[in-house]
C-alpha cells in the first residue's frame, strides 16, 4: 500500500466520499484525523455544497466522532459571503437557492430583494424549489445591469438514486435565456475557495496538502494553488476515470489512513 | 426605396415583427401579401415559437384581414410532431412544454409520461411552467438513456416590458445538469424547419424567398436552404445590427410592400 511520505502542517479534506458517505465514515477516515491532529497538523473540512450551514457539518463531523469547530468548516456559501462582503458590503440580492443560504446572506447584512431593477448581484445555487419565476427575476435583473455570480458549478449531487440537478442547472438556464456567461463561480475548484482555505489554514500552500475524491475539482484546485494532491478512491473516482483524466494527483489513496507514513502512525 | 427585382413562385413569413406586432399588421404587410397572392405566389407562415397551435396562428392571421389556412403555418411544434412522427411513431415522451404542444403530441399517438425510466425523448421547449420537479425527470430520463430534443432554442421571447425566458432556458437546465448537449433542435434555423417549408411549397429552393425580421434564424435558414433571403427592419434588426452582422441577406426591405416590383404592384 502506498502511503504519503511525511505528515505535513495543514490538511484539506472534503466531505462526502472522502471523510462520509451519507451518515457513515469511510474506512481509515477516524484514525487518519484523528492522528494528524494528534502529531500537530491543522485539518480543515471543504464542500461545495450550498444546502447546509457551517454549523450544519461541524455538527455532523462532531455527531461521528470527529469533534470540529464551525471555523474549520469552508463551503460554497461562506465563500460567497466573504467574496459579497468585500465586493460589496449590504449589496441588493436575487438568490436562487435554498434558505440555510439565503438565512446566511441576510445575517451577514445584505438585503434581498425580487424587484428586478433594484437586484445589484444575481447568485445562482443549488436549489430544488428553482422554477420559472426565480428565472424571470433572474433574467430581468441581469438585462437590466446585475452581475451574475454561483457559489458552485457542480453538474449534481449524487444520492443513493442517482443525482439532484445542482448549480450548473441554474447556470445552465440564466446563461440560456440571457445569453450571458456566468462571471464568478466561487466554489472549489476557484482560486476563491483555495484562497479562502489557505487564509484559514494561515499557511503557504506546500505546507498544504489537499485531500478529495474529485479530480477536475478538489485536485485540480490544489494543484493550480500549489499544494500537494491526494485523490482517494473512496468517492466518485475510479481507478478507470483515475488512468484517463490529464489531472494526475501526487498520491492516489485507496483509503484515509494512508496519509500516515508507517513510521508516524 | 429598393425592392425586390421579381416576383417569386413561394414565399415563407415570418410572422412576429415581420407580418405583425403584437395585434396589429405592420405597415405594407397586408398589400404585399395579398398582392403576391393575386399574382398567384405561394405564401406559408413561419413561426418557432411552440406556445401557440398552427390553429391559432391562422385564425390570427385571418381575424387580422389576412385569410390563412391551417396547412399553410409552420411553427416549431408542428415540425417536432412531424419529426417525431417519422423518427419514432408513438414513443414515449416527457415533455418541458405549455398545453397546446402536449396536447398536440397526444393527438398524434404520442405517450406523455413523467416516469423516467419509460421516457424515449426529452423534449424541451418554451415553458413558463418550467420547475425543479420537471427538470428531475428530465435528469433522470436522460441518465436513463434517454435522446434529448428541442423545439427550438430561442433565447427568450420579447414582450412590451422585455422577454419571456424561451425553450433556451430550458435546455441550458438540462445541459447543466446532465453534462450532455441537445441532440436536435428542430425549429429555425435547421434544416428541417427549412424542409418542412420547403415541402409545403412544393417547391424548388430557388424559387422561394424567406422574409423575417431575425439574421441569425430567418435569414440564416434561407441562406443554407438555398432560398432567396429578405430582412425587413420591421422587427428586431436595426441597420446597425445588419451593418455588424457577419450574415447579410439578398434584399434588406423597409417594409414589406418593397417584395412587389414597381411595374408589378
């Protein structure tokens, strides 16, 4: 088995398919945490889902036996929010999305609004209540002067069925009917989240190495931020999808545990 | 005023802003058409948008002074039922559309069902009634193996107060969440629109002129179909879009009179 050569400062690790799936952990994912941060290394946690609230996931992480602040916890939502809040503190809102985001816009000072000709930014995200008249603000907003921005452009969230249409389906429609391409997307695999992550982390990315199941996103994202990549095949991708993709991770873990040289663990 | 040298065995209309705007004919069209018809022209009707049955256009247009039947319109629905018809008689089909294209598909033999695993065709169109729900089943289906087809891909309709998001919306969902690209769009500007017009003439191209307010769909359609082609400033072409625009029409017209030769009229 081939494990990472040494424990380094930081850690970034996705969620779903790289610490859980659903309500269970992966195997290795305890012991592997759980000794990282024992030898001293800061673990942080990223999603690029806009459905639940930092609290949400620290909570659940803690509710497995990985106790974890909110402040270690980055996702799609809070990225936007910090992006918001230094473009343009209080801005006036359209959000297509679900109410843990938009709860979370509204506590951080911005206003929300459906009147058209007052929306300054229009954010697109995963929301499962999207219909034709979110669309028609959106549209109206835009061609009257709002930018067009998404916490996230992943495709679905996969589930045991099959898969919820997320962001890029909302993208997908404004950009259709508008004619205009999305001008930020915050989420992982941006520069943003990786920014976000190594702010949190307060270290240089080749302290860093950043851990998920996702090529085109988690690994793409630390390479082009300069960290090191490690892709666990635990998630979505496959030893297959693994020898046809031009992403090629640093490491390649069957497992968590893993990421703790022999001598170390 | 420039007008066009001949008069021609067929004629294909567009018909908003370039027969009429909203409820009243615009100027010329009314002597022009009937003009050309007592010179013993052919004229057809093209529309793409699916909201309205080839019923409605014709009694439209005959309420408007314009004496039109039913087989003499050609909108994007009518074309996909055709295309349907000749592709897979009686399929089962999921449809992102208003009442009058379903009821249109039912009446030909067509199954409508929202059970995913049971669809053969997505097909999206024109719908203000689009919602999260039908973009799961459309989701599912197509993950499902099912083909995927539009009837049209305009990116919005124009209203007094701006536009309606149109069947472009609707794709750009399905294409963001399925990572998969419509597979046929039947409406202007393909070349199956320009068949079906051209089979209802009867008709070689060469002998027909198509007459429309729109360069990227009426004019571009008739150029590729090899008919004769005639912009009217009518509608949304300004001269400042024509001067920009890399697709320039045989005969740019003020008004629709200018079809009839001087020495014809």
């Amino acid at each position: 088995m081939i494990h990472v050569s040494r424990i380094f400062p930081g850690y970034v690790f996705d969620l779903d398919g790289t610490v859980y799936l659903g309500e269970n952990l992966l195997p290795g994912a305890l012991r592997a945490i759980m000794t990282l941060r024992a030898l001293g290394s800061h673990t942080v946690f990223l999603s690029n889902k806009p459905l639940e609230t930092r609290a949400d996931y620290a909570e659940k992480l803690t509710r497995l036996g990985i106790p974890t602040p909110v402040h270690d916890i980055i996702n799609s939502s809070w990225v936007l929010n910090q992006w918001l809040q230094s473009e343009a503190p209080g801005a006036n809102l359209f959000v297509i999305g679900e109410s843990p985001l938009l709860n979370e816009l509204q506590e951080a000072g911005f206003q929300l609004t459906e009147r058209a000709d007052q929306v300054e930014f229009v954010v697109a995200s995963f929301d499962r209540t999207f219909d034709y008249r979110k669309l028609q603000i959106a549209f109206d907003a835009i061609r009257a002067g709002a930018r067009f921005i998404a916490t996230n452009s992943d495709r679905y969230c996969p589930t045991p069925d099959g898969g919820l249409p997320d962001a890029a389906a909302v993208i997908g429609a404004i950009e259709g009917c508008t004619g205009l391409l999305v001008e930020v997307v915050v989420g992982k695999p941006s520069p943003i989240t990786a920014q976000a992550l190594l702010d949190r982390l307060g270290l240089p990315a080749e302290d860093c190495v950043i851990v998920g199941d996702r090529l085109e996103t988690d690994i793409r994202m630390g390479q082009e931020a300069g960290m090191t990549t490690a892709a666990v095949l635990t998630g979505v991708t496959t030893p297959d999808i693994l020898a046809a993709s031009s992403i090629q991770p640093d490491y390649v873990l069957e497992h968590l545990d893993a990421l703790i040289p022999p001598s170390a663990g």
